[in-house]
C-alpha cells in the first residue's frame, strides 16, 4: 500500500480542484488586468454577460480585443490563462485589520469593516490576554466581527481586540 503525505494529497487535491473549476466553465479569457470593464461583449447570452462582466470589472479577466470587443464563451480555457484568471483573482484578495482596547468585565466584541466594493470571505480574531476566549466569529454588515468570553474570576481588566477580515470583490448582482 503506497502511503502518501497529507500536504501531498492536499496540495493534489486543491490543484485538481481548481483545474477541473476551469475546465468545467468553457470560458476562453484573454487574462489581462483592466481598471475600466469598458464596453459590453457582442458574444454573451444573457446568462452569462454578468458573470464576464463581474470578472473584467474586476480585472480578473478579461475577453479579446476584437472590435467590438468578443468573450468567446464556448470555448476551452487554457492552463496558461488559468493561472493568470487565479493570479488576478488573488491580488484582488484584502486583508484588513482593526483594533479596539475596553475595559471588560464577561465579554467584548469588536468588528472591521471591509473596504467599499468588497465582502467578507473569511475573519477572527485575536485578544492580548489568555482570560478571554472566542466564542464567536462572523460575517456581519460588510465586515468580520469577534466576540470573546472571559474565562477566568471576573475582574474588570482593559484588553486589546483585534478582528481581521480577508475581503474579496463583491458578488455579481
């Protein structure tokens, strides 16, 4: 029996993963990052215009430079241009932080906002003290909000928070 390593198999598997996500969309992106998402494709159906739109807005990815400008939805997507499409996915990714010093007496919760155009994907937190401990973490009005519990014999104590959000562009309409 061949044993293999979990950061092997993981690795195998998230790269599977992504590949068969490409393959399976059929979509043909000359990837190039854009700031204007410029005109609309001559070539989409209604079902997919947004989606194209969303990813050149988003300088993602982009259709070809024919005149008028043509997605090409029908057809393969190369490994090449995969790499550039998660690449430019990736860079659009933030990471923000903010921090808040209260006093507590049995919990605190404290939250950051993301940038405008952007949602929280994932979030936590972190607190200067090992008398408090979190008991929940959460999307919530654009942004990631921490709550923590104290742990031990209440005292009043003044203690740090932190909350963190990674923000990504925000979903198609």
């Amino acid at each position: 029996m061949i044993q293999f390593r979990r950061r092997t198999v993981a690795l195998a598997l998230a790269a599977f993963m992504a590949v068969a996500a490409v393959a399976t969309t059929s979509l043909v992106l000359t990837l190039t990052r854009t700031a204007d998402a410029g005109p609309g494709f001559t070539d989409t159906p209604p079902w997919i215009a947004p989606h194209a739109a969303w990813l050149r807005a988003n300088g993602i990815a982009d259709g070809y430079p024919t005149n008028p400008p043509t997605f090409r939805p029908d057809e393969n997507i190369s490994r090449g241009q995969a790499a550039f499409w998660f690449g430019n996915y990736n860079n659009s990714l933030e990471l923000v932080s903010s921090s808040d010093t209260d006093p507590v007496t049995t919990e605190i919760t404290h939250g950051t906002p993301c940038p405008p155009g952007k949602r929280p994907v994932a979030g936590g937190g972190q607190t200067d003290t090992t008398n408090l401990h979190l008991t929940d973490s959460y999307p919530h009005l654009g942004g990631w909000v921490v709550r923590f519990e104290y742990t031990g014999t209440v005292t009043p104590v003044t203690v740090t928070v932190t909350a963190w959000a990674l923000c990504a562009p925000n979903t198609i309409p």
